[in-house]
C-alpha cells in the first residue's frame, strides 16, 4: 500500500515575496485617494512659512521663484522615478522595499531607522509644532514661550564647525497642542484604512482649493502697485551666476560669500521641505487597488497639481508684498516678504489683501493644512515599521494588526510616543533641517537602486517605465548631491548629526541581524 505524497510547496523568493501585495491588508485606496495622500501629505504648513527664510537667503525676487522651480523638478523627476519601483512592487514599506531589493537588507534597514528616528517621525513633530504656533493666532496663551514644564536649557556644545544643543526642552502649550494633535490622529488611524483614508480627502480637497482660492484672488485681484514695482521692476537683481550671496556657516559661525548655485542649494531646505513627502502613498502600496496603474499615476498627477500650486503662491507673494523689507516695519508692506510676522508670509499677504479677517481665514486654512498632513504622514508611516518587522528588522511585535480593522496598532503607537518626544526636544527649524539632508540622501540611494534593478532584473515585470530614463533620474542623482554637499559645508550644525544618524544604524543593523539568528542576508 503506497501513500501519495505531495511535493513541498516552493518557498517564495525575496523578489517574489516583495513584488506582490501583502494579503492580510485591506485594498481600499482608489487612485483618487492615492492621489490625495500624495498632495495631503505634501501641502502641510512649509508653502505659507518658508518664503519669508528663502527670501533673506537668496535676496532676489528670481531666486525665490528659482528656489521653488528647482525643488518643483526635483519632486517631479522623483515621483516618475518611483513610479516605476511603485508597480514593480506594490507591498506595504515601499521605499523601504526598493532600497532592500536593490541595494541589500542593509540599505533598507538604514532607510527604516532613519525613517523612524528623523525624517517620518521629525516631519511629524514639525508639522505639529507648526499647528501649534498658528494656533497662538487664535488662542494666544498657545506659545513656545508659554511653559508647562521646563526641563532645562541645553547649552551649545562646539564640535568644530558643529553647533550641537543650544535649545529648550520641556512642554510649552505650542507642543503641547503638537503632542495633542499626533495622539489624536494616531489613535483615530488604529480604526481602519478607510477612516484614515476619509479623513485624509477630506482635509485635502478642503486644502487644495483653499490654495487655489488664494492663488486665484492674489493674482488677479490682490495686486500692490507698491510691490509689483519694486519685485517684477528688479526681478532678475543679483539673480546672474557671477552674483555674489553672504551665507553664514553653522550656527554663530562667519559669513561668507558664494555664487548663485550654491545658494540656490542652501535654499532647497525649505523649498524641498515643503514639497516633500510624496513618496508617502508607496509606503501604503499594500493597500491600493490595481496598484500598477494607480501608484505611478497619483504620484504624477499630485506632485504635478502641488508643485503648481506653491509657484503660483509665490507668484501672489511677489504680487501683494515687496520681497524687502525691515524687520521692526510697522506694517506688512514694511516688512515685506523677508520679515513677515514670525515668516508667516501667507498670513501677511491675506492681511494686506483683506485686513484683520484675512489674516484670521488664512491662519485658519494652514490649520486645516496642518492637520490633515499630519494625518497621512501618520498612516502612511506606520506602514514602514510594520514591513520592516515582517522582515526581521524591527520589533516583531510591531508586525502586529487590529485583530477587527487590519491596521498596524502596535506600529502606529510606536511612531506615536517617539514623534511626541521629539515635539518637546527641538525646534521647528532644527527639525526641518535634519529632515532634508537625510531625505535627499536615501533618495539619492532609491534612484541609484532604480538603475542597479535595470541591470540585475532586466527580465521584471514593469507595467510602467521611468519617464526620461536614464536621463532625469541621473540629473536628479547629480543635483541632489551637489545640495547635500552643499548643505554639509553651510549647515553643519544640522546635517552631520543628522548624517551620523544613518551611520549608527549600520552596528545596529548587524547587531539585529546576530539577534535574528543569522535569518537574515548580509547586504
């Protein structure tokens, strides 16, 4: 008597594994809330600040524009980029994936510690902290003066060009309100995708055309004379590449002078702080229905409509307010785009516009702003640590669902508490300058991996290919690195830290791999 046997199920490669969606997620992201998260997460509360820095920086009412032009290709190039590594493989984590199967366990694994430690959980913290200061519009008690609890001043600690601490930390109501705010939205997220997704559209139309509502009154109705004629009448002043721009080095360090490139790439701080985060919808690919077709095309078209969106409020800035001004001005043509009101440069252009209640209803829309960005930065992110740790390379108990809503409970509470503890140890600033060196670094790396999968997966499947491959990508590579580089040299005090941030996740990554029993592959 024989008993028929069957043959051992093949294992599913790595590649197999990552290319394909994760079952136990729920499909309920359509294209047009892809579409929304990619948009929501982007517009946050950067377009209606960072003008007003971008301005004192480049001097130059052309370099302004130029600064938004140069970070508005970039995220577009971008997006096409990773449209590609999107439909190749559509699994929860996606930039985490394409870094893990291009470049090696490694590479991931350094993107995810990252991810969590600086740039997700940071941008978090920073939009955060952005809700709480235009909150004080309203409520004035709402201050990063007004202290709960004070812990003590950091001093400032020299490390060669390197300005380390030199802060408050504590509980102040302007974090608290942060703090409140990143709870709240972690908690609601735990109750299902589509409440996430839900609140998320509806925060993001509100938004959108509150933008557009802003962009269509400044220009064609918000015009100062004043201002028109003293930006277009010098539009192109030290805007030539033999211009010369005073930058200081570090904090408290000396001024120095450099040509228009190099200040062009300090400027993309805030410029690329404020258009990033469209990578967000492929850390949610899991959970988009016919994601080959629907990834790469939300990333498209919301960087497409966004990065119109922030020309257009420039252009209006230049149409209400003059880019110079004095910082002690009595009014907001005084102090001009350069020294609006704690850089709240919208507030002032609505103010000019409208009166007091202007500045009330603009203050009001970058609330709405604020908080649905949050939102989607806080869905989105979640999903990360959740594949990490379906791979081993983070806390198991982090690869946990809602046994009823399917969404990553344990991983959402974790981003939550460590989000919460950087709302009370820096400022907005800090946060935001931490937050680009080490983004433009793992898309660098992301990109790279975009040409290394052409040549070691030739055979893949690619329901869509690159845009302007191997052309734009490459420009991207070499465009990012010259503002990284760029950015070591004039803001030491914010990227080296934020360099060995990365760096001291490669002992971390091996010593996890030893824990892990060797399961996983060396990069």
């Amino acid at each position: 008597m024989s008993i028929e046997t069957k043959p051992p199920a093949p294992i599913a490669s790595d590649w197999d594994i990552h290319t394909h969606q994760d079952k136990e997620l729920v499909k309920g992201l359509g294209l047009t809330s892809a579409t929304m998260l990619v948009m929501g997460s982007m517009i946050g509360s950067g377009i209606f600040i960072v003008s007003a820095e971008i301005s004192r920086e480049v001097n130059s009412p052309a370099l302004l524009i130029g600064a938004w032009l140069v970070a508005g290709f970039m995220t577009i190039v971008g997006a096409l980029s990773y449209g590609e590594l999107a439909a190749m493989m559509p699994r929860a984590g996606g930039q985490y994936v394409y870094l893990r199967e291009a470049l090696g366990p490694l590479w991931g694994f350094l993107y995810g510690w990252t991810l969590f430690l600086v740039i997700q959980a940071g941008t978090i913290a920073a939009v955060g902290v952005a809700f709480g200061k235009f909150s004080g519009i309203f409520v004035p008690s709402i201050s990063s003066s007004n202290w709960v609890l004070h812990f003590w001043k950091v001093p400032p600690i020299h490390i060669g060009p390197v300005v380390l601490g030199n802060m408050d930390v504590g509980l102040n109501t302007q974090n608290f309100v942060a703090i409140l705010v990143v709870v709240v939205l972690s908690v609601i997220n735990v109750f299902g995708l589509k409440t996430g997704a839900l609140i998320q559209n509806i925060f993001t139309f509100a938004k959108v055309s509150a933008l557009l509502g802003f962009g269509l009154v400044g220009l064609f109705f918000g015009r100062n004379a004043q201002a028109v004629a003293a930006n277009f009448g010098n539009f192109w002043h030290d805007a030539g590449l033999s211009a010369q721009h005073a930058v200081q080095v570090g904090a408290g360090g000396p001024m120095v002078m450099v040509g228009t490139l190099t200040i062009l790439a300090v400027a993309q701080v805030g410029s690329l702080f404020s258009s990033d985060s469209w990578n967000n919808v492929t850390f949610t690919a899991g959970e988009v229905k016919n994601p080959s077709r629907n990834l790469p095309l939300s990333l498209a078209l919301g960087t497409g409509v966004v990065i119109t969106l922030y020309l257009a409020c420039n252009f209006v800035y230049l149409n209400v307010l003059p880019l110079d001004g004095v910082a002690n001005g009595a009014t907001v043509l005084e102090r001009g785009i350069k020294y609006a009101s704690e850089d709240r440069v919208s507030t002032a252009v609505m103010t000019q516009m409208f009166g007091s209640a202007g500045g009330l209803l603009m203050a009001f829309a970058i609330l709405l702003s604020s908080f649905g960005c949050n939102n989607g930065l806080i869905l989105a992110g979640a999903r990360v640590y959740y594949a990490m740790a379906k791979d081993g390379l983070f806390f198991r108990s982090v690869a946990r669902l809602h046994p009823k809503y399917k969404t990553p409970v344990v991983s959402l509470m974790a981003q939550m508490v460590w989000t919460c503890v950087l709302c009370v140890s820096g400022s907005y600033g800090d946060l935001l300058n931490y937050v680009i060196f080490a983004v433009l670094v793992f898309y660098i790396l992301t990109i790279v991996g975009l040409f290394v999968l052409r040549r070691t997966r030739p055979d893949a499947e690619r329901p869509y290919r690159a845009i302007g491959y191997p052309v734009l990508p490459a420009v991207y590579i070499v465009m990012a690195l010259f503002i990284d580089v760029v950015l070591l040299r004039y803001k030491p005090q914010f990227t080296w830290p934020g360099l060995i941030i990365v760096l001291l996740g490669i002992p971390v990554y091996f010593l996890w791999s030893r824990r892990a029993g060797g399961a996983l592959r060396s990069a």
